[in-house]
C-alpha cells in the first residue's frame, strides 16, 4: 500500500503548481531592497569617475594619480571580498549587509573633507573595503528567499542596480557639483545610505521568521533539494573545480565592467569632447541599455530552465549570446558620432550585465546555501585583483598614448574567453560534493 507523503513535501509539491497569488510575492520586496541598495552602491564608487576631470583640474592629478585612485579601491574591495563574504556567512545576511553599508557610507561621505591625494587614497581604500559585502550579501540573501529557477532572475533584478546608480549619478552629481561644488557631492551621496538602512533593518528577515513570507511561499522557496547547513571553510572550497570556474570568470570579466565604470565618462568627454552637464544623457542610455540586459540575461536562462532545459544549457547559451554581443565594442574608439559609440559601449554593458546575472547565479546552482557567499567573496576578489591589474593598465596607456583602442579591444574578447574557461572546468554545472563529516 503506498504511503501518504509528509506534509512539507506535499506542500512543496503544490506550491509548484500554485499560482504565483496564492504562493505570494513578499520575496520580490526582498528583491526590490536589494536593488536599491546595489543602487546606492554604485553611486557611491561612481562620483570619482563623474568627476574625475574636476578633481584633476582643481587638484592637479595626472592620469596616473587617478588610476592610483581606481588601484587603491581595487585593492581594499580584493580584501574585503576575501574578509567580508566570509564574515556575512557568519553572521548572517541581515546584519552583515547593515555593517557593510554603514561603513561605506560613511567613507564615501569623507572624501568631501579631503585636500590630499594621501587623503583620497585613504578614503577610496575605505570606500573599497566597505563596499565588498554588497555583492555577497545580495547573493546570499537571494539563494535564502528564492528557489534554484528563479534566482537568475532575482539576481538580474537586483543587479540593475549597478546600472541605475551608474543613471543617477552623473545625472545628480554634476547638478550638485555646480551649485555646491565637488565635496558637497560627495557627502550627499554618501548620507543616503542611511535611508537605506532603515529600510533594510525594517523590512529584512529570513523567509522561516518574516511574518510576511506565507507559509505557501516558504514552501515555495524551500521546494529545492535540502542542502547541508554547516559553515564551510575555505579550505574545502578551492580544491573544486566549480570555484575556480566562477573565480577565473570573475578575474577575466569583472576588469571590464570597472573599466566602463570608471573611464566612459573620460571617453566621452576626451574623445567627444562632452562637457560636465553633458555626459549625463549619453551615461544614461549606456545604463539604460545595461539594465535590460542585466534582467534579460536573467530572465533568459530562467525562462529556458522553466521550459525544461537543463541549468547547464540555459545559463551558458546565455552566456553566449552576451559573449557575442560584446564583439562590437572594439570598434568605439573608431566612431565619430557620439551616439554611435554610445550605442555600442551600451550594448556591451548590457551584454556585461546578463552575462553577470548568470556567473552569479552559476554559484547558487553549483554550491550550497551556506557556502554561497564565501564563494562569491572569492569570485569578487579575483574580479577586484583583474580591476586592479586594469586600472595600472589604462592609465598607463593613456598616459603614452592618449588613446582607448588597447583597451577597448581587450574588452571585445574577454567573455568568450571566460565562458571557455568556465566551461572547461564545469562542463555540466555539477552541484559540488563536500564532505562535512570533518566538522569545521
């Protein structure tokens, strides 16, 4: 006679087949805070780019200095990558998201009091150090408040982020530079992360405690296989496979993102010969370009999974298709019309974009729960050392050459390389298998 199942799976099993109302949607809300504060992440280490050619007049840096400046926030985010992952699987992502975001707030504030390049170093290192727990924290809470066929999306979402700060800021900060000068940017937006705050603390809880999560969603969330809930060291990371995927993944593509994120406006005020109060729309098609691909990269592979592709085919088919996007890019340096180079550095961000949603997530697919930020913090470091090598690089050439076509080429042809490393070490995605027996 067959058995009756256990509640939870049966609950878990209808939850599958329930309509999104009735399984309910507080886990979007989740998403939606961690968007906003991705936002206010990106703010905060784009001012410098947005006012570099300011900063550089007023202070008399040279393009070495500024790319001493992009080393040294490189530097400090490898750290505390390294640190604060771990430190946020330890603590729990509620209250190691809260750290994170005071502390860089808090330095992004202090650059309005600095004179010095030794005090912008000082500050840009603490910015840095701060601003690691962003991307572990995001990518923990997600694999805790959605299932494994959503979280391509969610990460997607919140990933937007980047580019909406990226929108925002030459937008508000060449506006408040012009009416208040360069330091008043600085504290301004670096005093928002306080409103951030109260909001996360208000709203943050884990699914099994918020009194918003139904006990269907819950189900919902809960419907993958179990996973281990031991911390897991470091030690029994590394030697796998997987981990080195998304580490040398992250080594090869994050530069690129750091070189956009820091040099475009340059381009386009050197090359161009945009003003200040000018770079804003061209930075705001560029990002707005960037957001679609973030989500569509996301919901790309998502919707391929839920058709009943495998993880392994969805996430790296689309991986492909922004590989290949990226292509164009190396023809920007070549481009007199604005608009045209505009439209093809935005589809390389965009392309950029999706092409993250989906390494971050290859980390939840591959990896459990409790060891995701750790692995994420490892990822982000070698992306941090990869920003670090490219910003010597840069500044270096533009210092001899005056020209972006070096960099600019490298950028075309870094994802298809990063997705031949990564699926050369993980050919099928396979879930790792750690042995927990040895405790700690």
């Amino acid at each position: 006679m067959n058995s009756m199942p256990e509640p939870e799976t049966f609950a878990a099993a209808n939850s599958n087949s329930a309509s999104p109302s009735a399984i309910g949607r507080f886990r979007w809300v989740i998403c939606a805070v961690l968007l906003l504060g991705v936002t206010k992440n990106y703010m905060d280490r784009q001012v410098i780019a947005v006012l570099k050619g300011t900063l550089q007049h007023d202070l008399g840096w040279s393009e070495i200095d500024y790319g001493n400046l992009v080393f040294t926030f490189q530097l400090a985010y490898a750290a505390g990558l390294l640190l604060v992952g771990r430190l946020i699987d330890i603590v729990g992502t509620r209250l190691g998201y809260a750290i994170s975001m005071v502390a860089w707030s808090l330095a992004s504030m202090s650059f309005g009091a600095m004179n010095s390049m030794q005090g912008f170093l000082a500050a840009r290192f603490a910015l840095g150090f701060g601003e690691a727990g962003v991307f572990p924290a995001s990518i923990k809470a997600v694999a805790e408040w959605f299932p494994k066929k959503e979280r391509a999306l969610a990460t997607g979402i919140f990933n937007a982020g980047t580019n909406i700060g990226a929108i925002l800021t030459p937008l508000l900060v060449p506006w408040i530079t012009i009416h208040w000068g360069w330091r008043a940017a600085f504290v301004s937006v670096g005093a928002m992360g306080i409103l951030w705050l109260v909001l996360w603390l208000w709203i943050y809880r884990s699914p099994e405690i918020h009194p918003r999560c139904s006990h269907a969603e819950l189900a919902y969330i809960r419907s993958d296989t179990p996973e281990p809930t031991q911390k897991i060291p470091w030690v029994r990371l590394l030697p796998h496979r997987q981990t080195w995927a998304f580490i040398l993944g992250k080594f090869i593509t994050d530069p690129i993102w750091w070189f956009y994120l820091f040099w475009v406006p340059d381009f386009l005020q050197r090359q161009h010969g945009l003003a200040l109060l000018q770079i804003g729309p061209p930075i705001v098609v560029i990002y707005l370009l960037a957001d679609v691909g973030s989500i569509g990269g996301g919901w790309l592979s998502s919707s391929l999974i839920r058709r009943g592709h495998s993880i392994n085919a969805s996430r790296k088919f689309a991986m492909l298709i922004c590989a290949i996007s990226v292509l164009p890019i190396v023809f920007a340096p070549r481009l007199a019309s604005t608009w045209s180079a505009v439209f093809v550095i935005g589809l390389a961000a965009a392309a950029h974009q999706g092409f993250s949603a989906n390494i971050f997530t290859l980390t939840s697919d591959m990896f459990p729960a409790k060891a995701v930020g750790s692995v994420v913090g490892l990822g982000g470091m070698a992306g941090a050392v990869g920003g670090m090598l490219i910003a010597k690089f840069v500044a270096h050439v533009l210092q001899l050459t005056g020209s972006y076509a070096i960099p600019f080429a490298i950028a075309s042809s870094a994802y298809l390389i990063a997705l031949a490393i990564i699926h050369a070490l993980a050919p099928r995605l396979e879930p790792v298998q750690l042995d927990l027996s040895g405790g700690q």
